[in-house]
C-alpha cells in the first residue's frame, strides 16, 4: 500500500534540506555584500581622515619616494610623522595595516614595515585605484594565516590634483564580524531549520494521521471488500443451487408431465393406447391414407365371453385376463400396425395400408386364433373368443367416428353370427341399426301410448280338441310403423332392458284377461305366458310375479310360464328359482325344445311339466323323417321323464294326426287358430263346449 508518510518524510526532509541550502547561500551572499559595503565605507571613511590629518606627510612621502632606493624608503621626517599619526589613528579601529604606494606600484609607506618596498602592480585593485576608483578585495573564507579575515580597500590618493599620483591600501581585520556574521548565519539557519522541523513534524502527525485514517478506510474498504466477496460468493452458491435446483425440477416436471402424458395417452390396466390416443393416431393416418390413396381397417374386437368371467371370478381375474388378451394380440398378430383398448373389453386394431380384403381376412384369422388356446389366469382354464367388425377406409367412413361406428355395428352382428367371427360392414348394417334405434324409441313410448296388446293363440288337446289354454303373445301396432311383429322388438327390448316392464305388462295383462273372461263366463283353463331370461334374472321376479297373481286373483295354477334353454344356461340358481317358481303352483314349459343344446342329465333334474316341440320339427312332418325321428325320440324322453309335451307350429291335419299318433298332448298352430285379439278369441271360443 502507499506510505504516506514515507513518501511524505523524504520529499519535506529533501525539500527541507533545499531550502536550508538555499537560505544559507542566500544570506551569506546577502551579509558578505552588506559587510563588504560596511568595510568598504569604514576604510574610505579612514582613508578620508588619514588625507584630512596626514596629508602633507603623506604627499611628502610619496613625492620622495619616486627614485629612492627601497632601503632608503620609511625614513625621513615625513614618514615618521606619518607613521606616528597611523598609529594613532590605527588605534582602537578594526584597520591593522595602512599602506601607501607610489605611482609606480611600490608601497612607500606600511604601518607594517615589511610590506615597505614591496611591489603592489600585481594587487588587484591597484591599478583601479590608480586609476581613481575604489575597489575592496573581500577576504576569501579559505584565507589563512595572516591574511584571514583581512579585507583589503585600495583607494586613490586624492587631495588637490593629486589623483594618480600614489594608492592607499587600508587593511582591516574582518575576522570578529565574520566568526559574528557566521555564527548569526548558523543560528538563523538553526532556528529555520528548527521551524522547519517543527513544521515538518506538525505536517508528519497530520500526515500520519491521515495514514491512519487511510488505513483504516482501507482496512475498511478491504473488510467490506472481502464481504461483499463473500456474499457475492454465497450468492454465486445459492444461484447455482437454485439452477440446480430449477433444472431437477424442471427434469421432475417434463417427467410428471411425460407421465402424465401417457396417462392420458394408455390404458392404465393393459398399457395399450387408450381411446384418446386411438382417435388422435387414426385420425392423422386417416389423412396419409387420403393423401397417398391408400386403404385402412379398422378392426373392433369384443371379448364374447368376457362378462361372464367378470362377473363369476370377479374383477381381479377380469382384469388379468384383459392384460393378457392385451399382451396375446400384441405377441400373436403380425398384421396390426396399432392397436388400443377403448375400454371394458373392446380392443381396436388398425391396418393402415389394405391392398386387399384378403389381408384384412387374414388379420381378423389371426386375431381370432389368438383365442385358440385357454388363458391360465388365477389356476382357471378360461376358454375366451373374440368377435370382430371390420370397417375399411374410405369404403365405410372418411373419419374415425364414422369407422369406428361400423367397425362396431360389423362387431355386433358377427356376435350374432357366433362366437369367434368377423364381418365386414356393408351399408345394410347401418340401416338396421338405425332401424332399431328407431324402433327402440317407438317402443319406449308404445306401452304408455297403448300401443301394444295381447294376442292369444288356442292350445288344444290333441286326442279331444278342447281348448286347454292359450298363449299369450303380445302384439305392437304402431302408427309410424304400422304393425311390427315380436320377432323385431322382443330381441330389441331384451337387450335395451325395456323387456322387464313389457314382460311385466303383459303378465299382468293375460291374468287380467284371463279373470275379466271369467267374470263375464268364459273360462279359459290356463293362460300360457313367453319369459325372456332377463325377467328371471331380476332378483325381484318372483314379487312380482306374486303380487300380480294376487292383484289379478288369478290362480297360480293356472298361469304357465314359457322359458327356453337359454334360462338353465345364463341365469344363476335357475334350478332352485324354476323350483321356488313350481312351488307357487305355476306351470313351466320349456319353449322351443330341441333347438338347444339340452342335455339329458340336468333336463332329468329341472322343474319343469311341458317341453314344447319346436315349430321347425312339426313343419318336417311328413317329408322329413328325421324331424319325424326327432319327435319320436322326444315322446320317448318325455314319456320316461314324465313330462307333457306341447306341440308348436301345426298347421295341417296330417301334422295333428302325427302327433297325437306318438302321443303328444297339446297342440298349437294356425290349424286350431293364430293369435287373435281377446274379443276374436272369445267369440270363437265361447260358444264351444269347454
Ligand atoms: P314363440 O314363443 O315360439 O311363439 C310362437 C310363435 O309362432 C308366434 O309368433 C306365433 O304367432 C307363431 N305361430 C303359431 N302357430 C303357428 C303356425 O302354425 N305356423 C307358423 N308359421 N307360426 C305359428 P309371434 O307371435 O310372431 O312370436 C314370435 C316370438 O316372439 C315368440 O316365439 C316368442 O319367442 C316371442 N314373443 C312373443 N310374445 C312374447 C311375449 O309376450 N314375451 C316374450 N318374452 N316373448 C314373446
Ligand atoms: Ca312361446
Ligand atoms: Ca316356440
């Protein structure tokens, strides 16, 4: 750091020293000039009175002088007057020598003898004075022996006209007032310096004063310096952790958003692309399919026995078994380019480039075989098939609603075809299914509009012809249809679940039926009534099968209830609800017998009195011996399990004879009448004996 007071003691102590110089010279040049004229004036002043009183001996001796012989000079009266005078006059003043020398330079006269005779030419300030001016030679410092302090005047020898005639030299001794000027020389440079030095150390504390508070402002400076470097340096730190920081979150962040991006992009249960995902792919295939002419399918694959599994096992299994269905269509089918889970248990898959409905045949095959072996999932064997609807770009739809809504349509009728089939959507499939969106609205509204009512159709007993009962048959006369038969809607209904208050209705409408006749006198024995399996899945039926018997008054005995196979297959417990069902006293056919799949074993054990012959049997009578065979064998069956056996469908008098020849007991057909509304019924049937 600067030192101050360093640089501030050298530079002062040399300018100190300068000045002390300078002030030297400077006086001493100043006094010896003052002394000079001091002396000067003081030997002028002697050689005036020495003029004034010797004169006459002076002039005498210097007038004598020229052509004497030196040795012969300073005698005589003149000198010794003059000499007697000069050393008067000497007295007491600071002159010690008085000399006086002719014109030719030779000194006459010296209060010092020995300067007598000697040549004065070569002092200098002879000549000048000679010449008639004054010149004083100032003694040099350096002098030494007799000459120290002598300070020297020569002047010219004035009195009337005597000038150039002879040189005074007046020495005085200059040495007291020297040793006096010298010391007052020191002793003022002393006290100057003294001031000086004063002053210098007056300036010093100040100076290091200064230093000090410098110092200190530095050491201060310097403290906060190193501060300031410290926090600059804790916040050059903080800043790199906050950076440190900000970068892990934001890495945290891309992958929460990464996360949830798929997320919203997969089927969380499977890992397959989800609807959203499914939608936004096909959509942008869809336009490099337009662009580059290309054709693509879209393949809807429904699980056909998945509801089953799900509702048996439960969800655990359901849901395991769907990964693996995931993870089997996307090991086993070569062919798919994408494929996605829209939920439950639908999958898509997307074909994008078709060159041929072949190859799309051959991806739907492959799909299907990925069923052929059971899935191994909670130590179950589960035996699953898929069914597929297929929709091809730009054939059946140019966006991906429409595509996937015919791929959907295909889907359900290749579920009717079966299990394990494909179809491809034709236009015709859309006008059904808009046919039956229709019709499932119409039918909504038909019950409260009074649209439908019940037909019955006369059973009769086939050795007498009496009328044993009826079957109840509903009828759907529709002003915008026109009249729509069961066929159409009862299948529609089933699946809507408008089946449970149709069904209901018509339950309660042919006991009401039943009762109102025999209020007015006709008595019809039995009353027989169609159920869909879904009413017996209700777990409230049997109430309200109960509380209409009751309403109505009609006795269970005389109410029989139609069921077909299909019951014993899909709903739980059939057994023990046919049984509770029997209990009540109610009669239970099995409708449409035959056609299933019925084995002989659970068909000994079910609740039921009637099997009813399949209208297809009846209709080979006559021309089909193995429709015939069948009959037989089912008489046979009945015969050794006990059961009665209706017939369905006879329309010929051959076909009654058949069958009241093998021993069937009740027939129905257009033979003995169709369905009629109750009041035909009634006046066809009234007038007969019962
Ligand atoms: P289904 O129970 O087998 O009913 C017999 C069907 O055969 C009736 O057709 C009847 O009109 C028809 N039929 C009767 N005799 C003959 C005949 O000699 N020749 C021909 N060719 N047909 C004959 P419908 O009334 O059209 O009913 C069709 C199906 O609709 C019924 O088949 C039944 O499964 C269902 N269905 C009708 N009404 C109801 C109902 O109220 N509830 C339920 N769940 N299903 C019903
Ligand atoms: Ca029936
Ligand atoms: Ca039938």
């Amino acid at each position: 750091m600067f030192n101050l007071s360093r640089y501030f003691s050298t530079l002062s102590l040399i300018l100190i020293g300068l000045a002390a110089g300078l002030l030297g010279a400077t006086y001493r040049e100043a006094s010896q000039a003052q002394l000079t004229v001091l002396a000067e004036d003081r030997n002028a002043a002697m050689a005036r009175v020495l003029e004034n009183a010797l004169g006459t001996p002076l002039a005498a001796v210097v007038a004598s002088s020229v052509g004497k012989d030196a040795s012969m000079l300073g005698e005589g009266g003149e000198a010794q007057e003059l000499q007697s005078g000069i050393d008067s006059l000497m007295r007491d003043t600071g002159v010690v020598e008085v000399s006086v020398y002719n014109r030719l330079g030779v000194a006459v006269f010296s209060s010092d003898a020995a300067r007598v005779g000697s040549s004065g030419l070569d002092l200098p300030g002879f000549r000048a004075a000679l010449a008639g001016k004054t010149t004083s030679e100032f003694p040099t410092p350096e002098g030494n022996g007799s000459d120290a302090g002598i300070f020297t005047t020569f002047l010219p020898i004035t009195g009337e006209g005597k000038t150039g005639e002879g040189v005074l030299a007046i020495r005085q001794d200059l040495s007291p007032f020297m040793v006096s000027q010298r010391q007052t020389m020191w002793l003022g440079t002393g006290v100057v310096m003294l001031v000086f030095a004063g002053l210098f150390l007056a300036q010093l504390m100040v100076v290091r004063r200064a230093q000090g508070i410098l110092t200190e402002q530095a050491e201060r400076i310097e403290a906060a310096r190193s501060t300031l470097e410290a926090q600059v340096d804790a916040r050059t730190e903080e800043l790199r952790r906050t950076n440190r920081q900000l970068k892990d979150e934001i890495a945290e962040r891309v992958q929460a958003e990464n996360k949830l991006n798929y997320l919203a992009y997969h089927d969380p249960l499977t890992g397959l692309a989800n609807r959203r995902y499914f939608i936004e792919r096909l959509e942008s295939s869809l336009v490099d399919a337009a662009r580059q002419n290309r054709r693509l399918a879209v393949l809807f694959i429904d699980l056909d026995q998945f509801k089953q599994v799900n509702d048996s096992l439960g969800h655990g299994i359901g849901d395991e078994l769907l990964v693996s269905v995931a993870s089997g269509l996307c090991e086993h089918v070569r062919l798919i380019d994408m494929i996605a889970r829209l939920g439950g248990d639908e999958f898509i898959c997307v074909m994008e480039s078709v060159r041929s409905d072949d190859e799309v045949v051959t991806l739907a095959r492959e799909v299907i075989a990925a069923f052929d072996t059971p899935f191994h999932i909670g130590g179950h064997d589960l035996f699953l098939s898929a069914s597929i609807g297929i929709s091809v770009f730009p054939n059946d739809g140019s966006s991906v609603e429409e595509l996937l809504r015919n791929a959907d349509t295909a889907m359900y009728r290749a579920k009717a075809a079966g299990r394990g089939h494909f179809q491809f959507y034709t236009p015709e499939m859309t006008r059904e299914a808009q046919e039956r969106i229709r019709i499932e609205m119409l039918l909504r509204r038909a019950l409260e509009h009074g649209e439908l009512s019940v037909h019955l159709q006369p059973q009769v007993e086939s050795t007498s012809g009496r009328l044993v009962g009826a079957e109840a048959l509903i009828r759907w006369e529709s002003p915008e249809l026109g009249s729509v038969p069961p066929t159409r809607f009862i299948p529609l209904a089933e699946e809507t679940g408008i089946i449970i208050e149709l069904g209901s209705w018509v339950l309660r409408e042919s006991c009401r039926q039943v009762m109102r006749w025999q209020a007015s006198g006709f008595v019809l024995p039995q009353v027989s009534v169609n159920l869909s399996v879904k009413q017996l899945e209700r777990p409230e039926f049997i109430a309200v099968l109960q509380e209409i018997l009751e309403e109505t008054g009609l006795e269970p005995s005389r109410l029989k209830l139609e069921i077909t196979e299909s019951v014993v297959l899909a709903v739980q417990d059939a057994f023990s609800l046919l049984e509770r069902l029997r209990k009540l006293g109610i009669t239970l056919a099995l409708d449409d017998f035959g056609t299933g799949y019925s084995s002989l074993s659970y068909l000994k054990m079910l609740p039921v009195q009637q099997l009813k012959i399949d209208r297809s049997f009846v209709t080979g009578i006559g021309h089909n011996p193995e429709d015939e065979a069948i009959i037989h064998s089912v008489m046979a069956l009945a015969k050794s399990l006990d059961f009665e056996v209706v017939a369905e469908g006879v329309e010929t008098e051959a076909q009654a004879q058949f069958l009241s020849q093998t021993g069937c007991h009740q027939l129905q057909g257009f033979l003995h009448g169709s369905a009629v509304a109750p009041a035909e019924f009634r006046a066809r049937w009234a007038a007969l004996p019962a």
